[in-house]
C-alpha cells in the first residue's frame, strides 16, 4: 500500500480488517471485513485545475501548504463529488487564487500512477488581473513564458501542463494532452 | 450522501464518526473522528474503458453485472490504484472483453456528477475478432453503427462515447470530447 494510509477498521462496522482477495472474482487485495464482510475498495483520485492566462502570461500559485510549500503551481485540487471535473477546475481556481476566470477547453490529462491520481487541467481565461488569493496560497502572480520559475515548479503535471500550454499558444492551436508522469 | 453509504465507523480506529465541516479551514461536510481525530475523505472515481474497433465495427459487451444487467456496454470499469487511465482502459479490455488491442489515443472524458464519476475512453484497435469475455459479461460482439442496440446501451457515457466515435470516424479525423451528463 505505498498510496495512503492503509485501512484499520471496517467503515461500516469498525471491526478490525483483513487484507486479501475478496471471493467474488476479485483479482486484487482489498480491505475485507470478517465481520460484516464489507469490502473496502481504494481508488485514484482527480486533482482538477486550470491554466488561467492574461494576454501572454499565466497565473501561478506559491504553495502555503505541504506538499512542496513555498513552490509555485497551477491553481489545482481534489475534485469533491457532486461536481464535473470543469467545476472542480473553476472552483478551485476561486478557492486558491481568487481569481475571476471565463473556463476554456480541457488542455491536458496527465496519470501520477506513483502516487494513484489523475491530473486534469483547463485553459481558463482571466477576467481581470486581481487576485485574492486563499489560504492555501501565499502569493498569486503572473509570468510570462520566460519569467517562469522553473525549478521552482510545485509539481510535474504542473510543469507538463505549461510547457505544452506555451508550445501551443505560440502555434496559435491548443491540444488535449494525455501523458503519464512518474 | 447521495452517492455512496456514508461512513459509519474510523478506518484508524474503528470509532464512531460523525459529519460535521473539519476546523482546518475546510468548507464541506466529512466524515471525522472524534476519537483520533482522522478526516475522512470522499472524492469521485474515475471508470476507465476503450472503443475497441474492427473495420466499421465497434466491440459491445453484454453486461453480467449489476446494474444493467443485460445491456449492452463499452468494455470499462473502475481505475485502480498502481496504474494509469490508460493502463486501467487496457487492462478492462482484457478482462471484460478477452479482446487483444492496440491502445490509440483518449476520445472522451465525461463526468457524472450524480454519482460521482468520470468516465473516460480510449480509442483502441482490435487485433484479432476473436475474444474471451470474462465473468462480467455475457457476450462481447461486433455491431457497426446501424446495428448498435442504441435503445439497449447501459449507460450515457457509452452512448454519447459511441455517437461522437461514430461521427469522427465518418469525418477521418478524431477529436477529445470533454461533456458532462446528467
């Protein structure tokens, strides 16, 4: 279980769980409760966001949380059920950058199988140039291409995203991406 | 909790939880220990799956499972954890269809809000019209497009899937489809 935190009890019932293959064809380990044999099933998770741009520049988030606190990224997070992974993009876009956007196209989606999540990203066009960011950012600020922190970029679906973001813009076309990063 | 069975006990500790918005800063109801303190989260899952083609055919699966038993369906199921989107997409081809494919590039990305998923499909070209389906279905079969049961497909996301597949292959040029259904 390199992902999370494995699983102790049952959700259910809170007995103590086992770990094995479930008999009803599984073919993977599941958590798996002897008492009232409840199996317990973990998933990847989405982490949405968008690429929010103000004529040549994009809109970038310094990191007031862990992981990689201090490092810039693309405003992003867990998309929360009952919403499209476009409104999870908008909402967190709001949330951590304060930022007023109009939502364009999916740009990329990009598998971290290391760590069991999927990362979507939207282009998003800026509706102004203020910012009010929350409290997940310590500073929401926009680069042009060459004013990018590069090596201080939070995370590598973050860097994958803005690479193509620029290599598109400059052919005037934009792409849907489906990469995987390790 | 529309989506799932809400949680009743800790994954740690097997307490009773209760829902109630964590004091961290967060804006949503979780499930929260109130005994170790433990959040509990709940995020969308993703249903991964492929269009397997034959000339002018598509491979359909008869369901085996609950729910929609009997209809018909694009070989998919649920993400696991270790693997990418497309990596699951090949993995189901596999198990639900018995198909040997070619993967080919990502054709949809559709979420379902009601029920907390998104579904995503890949392009994939069949190497053999021969196929091994597993304990989930019933019969995997070759339909072109005026032989689809369209009134039998078991899910939105297949039949809008279908349709925008049907419509590109027509134009000989596929795009990435991005929607939302209810």
């Amino acid at each position: 279980m390199p992902f999370r935190t494995p699983i102790k009890h049952c959700r259910n019932c809170g007995a103590a769980v086992v770990y094995r293959v479930p008999d009803d064809g599984d073919t993977r380990e599941r958590a798996v409760c002897p008492a009232c044999d409840t199996i317990h099933y973990e998933n990847p998770l989405n982490v949405v966001g968008t690429v929010p741009y103000w004529g040549d520049k994009v809109l970038l988030c310094k990191r007031n949380i862990e992981p990689r606190w201090g490092k810039w990224t693309l405003p992003a997070g867990f998309m929360e059920l009952g919403e499209s992974t476009l409104e999870g993009a908008a909402r967190e876009t709001d949330e951590e950058a304060g930022a007023q956007v109009e939502m364009g196209p999916l740009l990329s989606v990009i598998s971290v199988p290391r760590v069991g999540q999927v990362h979507l990203f939207y282009l998003a066009r800026l509706l102004s140039d203020q910012f009010a960011p929350g409290h997940e950012t310590i500073e929401a600020r926009l680069f042009s291409e060459d004013e990018v922190p590069w090596e201080e970029i939070a995370f590598k679906t973050v860097k994958e995203t803005l690479l193509r973001y620029f290599e598109d813009r400059r052919r005037g076309q934009f792409g849907v991406y489906n990469l995987e990063v390790t």
